[in-house]
C-alpha cells in the first residue's frame, strides 16, 4: 500500500545548522578551507564529502537547497587536487547561495580555531550539541560564533533642474582603492545600526541624513570571518551640502548623476551593488 503522506520539501536557498549526531553522507556538500582560502574542484563546482579522505574532521554548516553541508581544515590541505581560491573570486563565479555558504564555512572554521581555549580560566572548550557554541567545561563560559555588524549607506540628494538625482560614491584609502563604494563602518558596542549610520556618514563624509530607510543585509566574508553588512538608503539633510572627506579611510568623496554612474563600481554579488543598482533604477531589489 502506498504511503498517502507525501514527504517534506527540501528547504530551498541555505540554512544554518550545527547538527553533529548524524554522520556525513559520500554526496554531502563539502567545504575545505585552509587560512582564508576555500577548494573547489578544478572546474569551480563544490566538492563532496566522497572526495575528501576517509578520516576528515567534518564540521556541520547547514543545508544548501535541503543537501547537508560539510566544512573542514584538512591536514596537508595543499596536496589535494582542485582549486583554492578566496572567498571573492569563488562568489564571483557560483550562485549566491553557494556563496553564502562559502562564507559560512570560513566563518565557522576560523571562529573554532580561534576560540580553542576559554578566556577566562584557560580550559579547553567544548562544543555544545547542536549549536554555533562552545561552552568551557571549567567555568561555564558560553562562547557563541559572534557577528561584527557593518552598515553601508546609499546617500542621494536631488540633481540640479531638470536632471536626475545624484548618489554619493567614494574612494578608500585602502583595500579596492580604485572602486567607488558607498560609505561604510562598523558598528559600535551600545549603537543601533541606524545610529551607526548616522555617525559613520557624519564621521567620513560630514553629512547629515534624512529618511533613513532599511533596505537588505548579506554576510560578507571578504572583510573577515563573521561580517554582516546592513544595507541602509537615506536623502542628504542639506541637499547643497558637499561631502568633505575624513582624509583617513577615505581618498575621494564625489556626488555621480543617477544615470552617469562611473564604470567602477563594486562586484555585482555584494550588496553594495545591489543598493546601487536599486538605487539607480528606484526599485528595491
């Protein structure tokens, strides 16, 4: 007789999990990493926990489209075959997905590296079952994988008669020197990501803001294991107002028409682009 129930969906996109009690599968999404690099086969697909040797330490991450997925640090990690490449070149090229979890694996390993021994009485951690944690057998520390919150900001103003609207971009002293991004920071301990925008705005460029408006977010594993970006659109308080730079991060601070945007631009995975692009069409992605 056939069983009349029909089975669950498979989740669609990526979900996070840290379930260890059921062991990898050979066809099980696999994610090695050695530093801040990620290895693919020579073709740039994932790998599967099948291609990895027999003894990995695996490291649960989640699901991608309802398939278990897998990190590891292997030892003589140089010797397998495939491709290492960072974090940007690898979400460059595959769905964004793919990308995210990618960035989840190299969040998850370097956090467990990093955080072998607890803080405060210098025991070894131990995980804690079914979760991102580790907890110190001697103390009790919990020590949760934790998050550094960044907002980046898509600032307009309205263009002069008759033209459109123009979007402040900028130049970094460091990093991509030559792309023009949107202004950016970190969040501080105690802030609002709506008060980190505020003063980060006013602390490089000097502007003040009106309606400001959530718009998306996106880990972000090019700035560092655990980055999660908060994307924000706002109106210059002053539409007069010229952006004067901190002369520290920033290099340039310029107002760009809507539809004379420059050719460099951030990579159209981040969602820096994204705000761009919807700012430049006026539609939310």
């Amino acid at each position: 007789m056939t069983d009349p129930t029909p089975a669950a969906p498979r989740p669609a996109g990526f979900v996070p999990g840290a379930d260890r009690s059921v062991a990898p599968a050979p066809a099980d999404l696999a994610l090695p990493v050695a530093g801040k690099r990620l290895l693919t086969a020579a073709d740039g697909t994932a790998l599967r926990v099948g291609d990895l040797p027999a003894d990995t330490d695996w490291i649960p991450l989640g699901s991608l489209d309802g398939v278990p997925a897998w990190a590891a640090e292997p030892a003589g990690a140089q010797e397998l075959p495939g491709r290492w490449r960072g974090w940007a070149s690898l979400a460059a090229e595959v769905p964004e997905p793919l990308a995210t979890l990618a960035g989840r694996a190299l969040t998850v390993v370097t956090w467990r590296r990093t955080h072998r021994w607890c803080g405060a009485c210098r025991a070894e951690l131990v995980d804690v079952p079914g979760e991102s944690a580790r907890r110190c057998p001697g103390c009790d520390l919990y020590v949760p994988l934790r998050l550094s919150a960044a907002v980046l900001v898509a600032i307009t103003r309205p263009g002069p008669a008759g033209r459109p609207d123009e979007l402040l971009l900028v130049r970094h002293s460091y990093g991509p020197t030559g792309l023009w991004a949107l202004v950016a920071g970190f969040v501080e301990g105690g802030e609002t990501l709506e008060a980190a925008a505020h003063r980060e705005v006013g602390e490089e460029v000097g502007l003040a803001l009106d309606r400001l408006t959530y718009f998306g977010s996106q880990p972000w594993a090019m700035s560092g294991p655990g980055v999660l970006l908060t994307g924000f659109t706002a109106t210059a308080a002053d539409p007069a107002a010229e952006p004067v730079v901190d002369g520290r991060e920033l290099a340039e601070a310029r107002w760009f028409p809507l539809d004379g945007l420059p050719a460099e631009l951030p990579p159209a995975y981040s969602i820096s682009r994204w705000l761009i692009d919807a700012t430049a069409t006026g539609a939310r992605r």
